[in-house]
C-alpha cells in the first residue's frame, strides 16, 4: 500500500509539473498577445465566452484567464457582464485538454519529450525554445498518466486501495470535499481531473464517485483566485472571481442532488467510463456556461449590490496592485509591478509637490507628512522589489526577464529619489525656517521653476519605463548636464554677492544641489539601460 500511495503521488507530482511546464511556455511565448486580445474582445458576453474558451485553450489555466479580466474588471476596464462571460468561456476551455488527454496517447509521450529535447538543445531562439518546453511538458503529462494508470492496474486489488476508495464512494458529498481539497491544493483542475480519469478507467473508482470527485474539482479551482486575488476596496475588487465562485458552487449543489440519475444515462450513453468522466466534466461547465450566459446582466447587478465598494482609508505604503496569485503567472505579475511603479512615480510627484509648497510657504505641519508619506513610499518600493524577487525566472523569455530588472532597478532609484527628497529637501525647508529667512518674489519664482523642471522629469521617467523610446531617454540623461548648469550658475552667483559683500544666502545653491540628486536617481533609473542596449 505505501509504495502504490509513494508511486502515485510521484505519478501525480509529474502530472503538474508537466502541466506547469506547459502553461509557463505557453504563457512566455504568447501571454502578452492574448492578454491584448482579452482586452479588445470585452464587448458583450457573446465575445467575451469565446475570448475566454480560446484564450483558456491556448494557455492551459483558467486561473490565468481569471487574474487576467479580474485586473480589467478591478480597474473599471470592463463591464462585470462581459467578464463574467469570460469565465464561463474559461470554464468550458479548461475541458479541451481533458478531452484530448483522455484518450489513450500515452504512446506520443516519448516522442514529444524526444522532439522538445532535441529543439532545445538544437535553437537558440527564445520562441523555439518555449515551444520545445511545451513539447517536454506534454510528453511529461502523458508519462505520468501512464504511470499512474499502471500503478492503479498493479494493485487493483489492493485491501488498502479499496479500503480508501470505498470511504470515499460511500459519500458522495465527501467524494466532492475530496475534489474540492485536492483541486485547490494542487491549483489545477485539469490535472486532477486527469487523474480522476485514469482511476475511472481501470475500474478503481466508480462512475458515481468519479462523477463527484469532477463536481469537487470543478469548485475548488474556483476558490484560489478569490482567497488570492486582486487586493483592493475588499470584495468589490473581486466580484469576478465571487461570482464565478457563487455560480459553481450552485451548479455543484444542484448536480450532486442529480448525480444518481444523470451517472446512470451517463454509463448508457457512454459505456468507456473513463470518457463517460471527461465528457461529464465537458457537460458540467457547458450547461453552466448555457444557464448563466442570459441572465449575467441581472447576476452582475446582483453581485454589486452584495459586494459594494467600501470606502477605505488610503494606506500609500500598501500595495494596490501586487497580487499574490498573479506571482504563479510571472507575465501577469509584470504587468502588475509596473502598474505599481507608476502609482509610486505619482505618489512621488504630489511628496515633490507638497516639499515645494511648504518650502515657500513655511509649513511645518507639511515637512512632518511629507516625513511620514516618505516613508511609507519607500516601504511601498521595497514591497514591489520583494514581490519581483518571487517570480520564477523559468516562466520569462529573455526579453520579460530584462523588463524585470529594469523595473526593479527603476523601483530601486525611485526609492534613493525619495530618500534624497526626505533627507535634502526637508533638512533645507527646517534650515530656512530656523534660520528666519524670508522668499522674495524671484527666489519664489526660482522655487516653482526648480521643482517643476524635476517633476516633469519624473513623468518622462514613468513615460519610459512603458515606452523605452532612445530619444526620450538621451532628452532624460541630458537633464543632468542643465541641472550642473545650473549648479555652476547658482555658484557663480553667490560668489560674486560675496566678494561685492552683499548679504546673501546659499538658498538658491542648496535648493539646486538637493533637486540635482533627486533629478539623478531619476535618469539612474530610467534612461542608462535604454541608451545602453
């Protein structure tokens, strides 16, 4: 009995790892095509469930799909309607490869893990080489369904098999606890269902039991992305995600109530009960998509009014957008880094903002939140650098792993900029007002131009880090020559009232000496790796 439980668990392990490599190739080679053909196909739910069936078929993970249109949805880029569409699409998607997976190919595994080899090892070219990971990946889940298959043959007739298996075919509401656990564990119903498959085919469990073991992993895929999903004003930010999860948790209820009746037309119908299984599970997600596709205007309408925004106290030092469950799907997860970067950049410009007035204007109580916003901001850019640091590299081309590390170098200088704005400028604004020294009208006017010169600054530094355009990061980099200008200039001046012995402060030099640091962690961050490549 333990070595079919350590034989089957290994079987299981290769399973979804195969199915990891398969979806991470998928993912780097035309993530980022299909996530812009999501966003262009939202219109009305008609497109929305055939966007989400095709884009879930290419991907492999409904879960993928999911955190995809539950970011549109959490941001106002879409209706809930047509989002929803998109799930029931997923949901029918994820079928496909069971479908196909459940017939008996076992004998192409070899063959596919021969070919993704040999182009692997053959190409250099990022494209092929994910196409030979997905190949590897394949020929990986038809081994292990293989092994599996014959680890259930081997003992069939194991006591401590059916001892385990006939608990479970007692209950059929345990049978389904036991898919909801298992598919939530593993984060992948395709996987389990596969496996539940291949136990069905050899007679080890029975079609009732298998039947409910699909309803138990049907729900539990769903639960992931809500427990993990978007971070926002609570569970407004996540009404996709709830009403997916609402809608399959009614399906599941009313089909286990029928799982008696509809199992035995099931075995009439299709005697091979290994297919009877996948085309169950095809059956469960297509009535579900049939049933809900009319009335998700009202469901949508009903969503909202049980999950309302709420109004919460703004938090600059908590991440808006770093969701947990997109870091399982790196591509995602960048996208989400730089969304939060630029909120940071924004966050950065109104603390810019803020230091000049209360520098004009004597604000004590402004240098004291600056202080605070300060430090909540660079709490704010270590957060987005450890969330960066999480993502396995394996799941990114080349060309995502430079967008990497030019975001987290970006976070990285942004964070120095807001050190250099905390300590430089806030030490100058108290030095002034101890001092009692007064602003005439074109130290004031200086002031505003300095600050605003670094502001603009900052927003083609944002403008950047999406564009990567060379003339606009050579425009950036020159900056820092007029900044030393001007630092030559603010020079000149105060050594000339000096030697002609007119009273005069270092104001205007100090202002241009803390704005040049700042200014300088700004083209650190943004222009020097475009002008580099």
């Amino acid at each position: 009995m333990l070595q079919l439980m350590i034989t089957m668990v290994g079987a299981v392990a290769l399973l979804l790892w195969g199915t990891h490599m398969v979806q991470t190739s998928v993912q780097r080679s035309v993530g980022p095509k299909l996530r812009g053909v999501l966003g262009r196909a939202l219109h009305n739910r008609g497109y929305g469930f055939c966007t989400g069936l095709g884009v879930t078929t290419v991907l492999q993970s409904s879960t993928a799909t999911g955190l995809m249109i539950s970011g549109f949805a959490a941001d106002g880029m879409v209706e809930l309607a047509p989002a929803l569409s998109v799930m029931l699409g997923a949901n029918v998607g994820t079928t496909l490869i069971v479908q196909i997976l459940s017939f008996d190919i076992s004998a192409f595994g070899p063959i596919l893990i021969l070919v993704g080899v040999v182009l692997f090892r053959r190409y250099r070219m990022t494209r092929l080489r994910d196409i030979s990971r997905m190949f590897i990946g394949l020929g990986l889940m038809l081994l292990a369904l293989r092994h599996l298959l014959d680890a259930v043959t081997l003992y069939e007739c194991a006591p401590g098999l059916h001892l385990l298996l006939g608990l479970v075919a007692a209950v059929p509401l345990l049978a389904m606890l036991l898919g909801v656990t298992l598919a939530w564990m593993a984060h992948s119903s395709v996987a389990i269902i596969l496996v539940v498959v291949s136990l069905a085919s050899k007679g080890a469990i029975a079609p009732d039991t298998a039947f409910a073991l699909v309803l138990g992993a049907n729900l539990g895929t769903a639960i992931n992305p809500v427990i993990e999903g978007i971070s926002g004003s609570g569970l407004a930010s996540k009404r996709v995600p709830l009403g997916n999860l609402l809608a399959r948790v009614a399906s599941v209820l009313l089909a286990l109530a029928c799982l008696g009746p509809v199992t035995r037309w099931f075995v009439v119908f299709e005697p091979d009960i290994g297919r009877a299984v996948a085309d169950y599970h095809t059956a469960f997600n297509i009535i579900l998509a049939l049933f809900f596709l009319p009335f998700l205007h009202p469901y949508a309408r009903l969503l909202v009014r049980l999950f309302p925004v709420r109004a919460v106290v703004a938090d600059p030092s908590r991440p808006a957008y770093l969701d947990p469950a997109a870091a399982q799907t790196p591509i995602l997860a960048l996208g989400a880094a730089a969304r939060e970067v630029l909120r940071l950049t924004n966050m950065l410009d109104e603390m810019l903002a803020k230091a000049g007035e209360s520098l004009a204007d004597d604000n004590r109580h402004g240098i004291a939140e600056n202080k605070k916003l300060g430090q909540s901001l660079r709490s704010l850019s270590a957060a987005i650098q450890a969330y960066l640091a999480t993502l396995d590299l394996d799941g990114l081309s080349a060309a995502d792993r430079q967008r990497l590390k030019a975001i987290f170098a970006f976070a990285g200088n942004i964070s120095c900029a807001i050190g250099a704005v905390n300590k430089g400028l806030q030490s100058l604004t108290a030095k002034r007002l101890e001092s009692g020294l007064s602003l005439d009208t074109s130290d004031r006017s200086y002031l505003e131009t300095a600050f605003e010169r670094v502001r603009s600054n900052l927003r083609s530094a944002a403008a950047l880090l999406v564009t990567d355009d060379p003339r606009g990061a050579q425009l950036l980099a020159d900056e820092k020559r007029v900044f030393r200008k001007l630092e030559d200039m603010a020079g000149r001046s105060r050594f000339e009232h000096l030697r002609s012995g007119v009273v005069d402060s270092s104001f205007r030099l100090d202002l241009i000496r803390e704005l040049k640091r700042v200014n300088a962690h700004l083209v650190a961050g943004a222009s020097y790796r475009i002008l580099e490549q």
